[in-house]
C-alpha cells in the first residue's frame, strides 16, 4: 500500500520570494509550481524539483532534499529568494 502524500511537511527554513509568497510547507511548494508558466516546468531544473517535492510528500525523501534544489532553481532564473 503506498503512503498519502502529506502536503503539509515542513521546509527545514521558510523561504520568501519577497512580494510574491512565502514558502513554508510541501504544499506552498506546490502551489508555485502549478503557477509557473508551462515552459519553465519543462525545463529539468524544475522537473527535479517536482520530483523531490513529491517524494518529500510521500515520506520517501527529507524537505531539504526539495529546499535547497528549490533554492538553487531559483537562484539560477535570479528570483529573489530570501530565508526567513
């Protein structure tokens, strides 16, 4: 029997893109996801951290195991991302 995804995982630290959202859970990861334009989701970048966020979901992987690819991805398209 596989495990339920559990959205509400913690990230090891909050990231905030600042006037955007701040990142907090799985789930808020996930909700930036579904608002990335389509070609940006497409790129193996982001498509890595999908998978981790949905290991990370499943209890298959560590939170930091999607934060700090997060962090990079986004450091990458010079989006503002600041711990909090």
């Amino acid at each position: 029997m596989r495990n339920r995804p559990n959205w509400s995982r913690l990230l090891p630290q909050p990231l905030v893109i600042p006037k955007v959202m701040k990142l907090t859970t799985l789930a808020d990861v996930r909700e930036l996801m579904r608002h990335l334009p389509k070609g940006h989701r497409a790129r193996s970048t982001w498509q890595h951290v999908e998978k981790q966020l949905n290991a990370a979901a499943l209890s298959e992987v560590e939170t930091i195991d999607v934060a700090v690819p997060l962090r990079l991805v986004l450091q990458l398209e010079r989006v503002p991302c600041l711990p909090q």
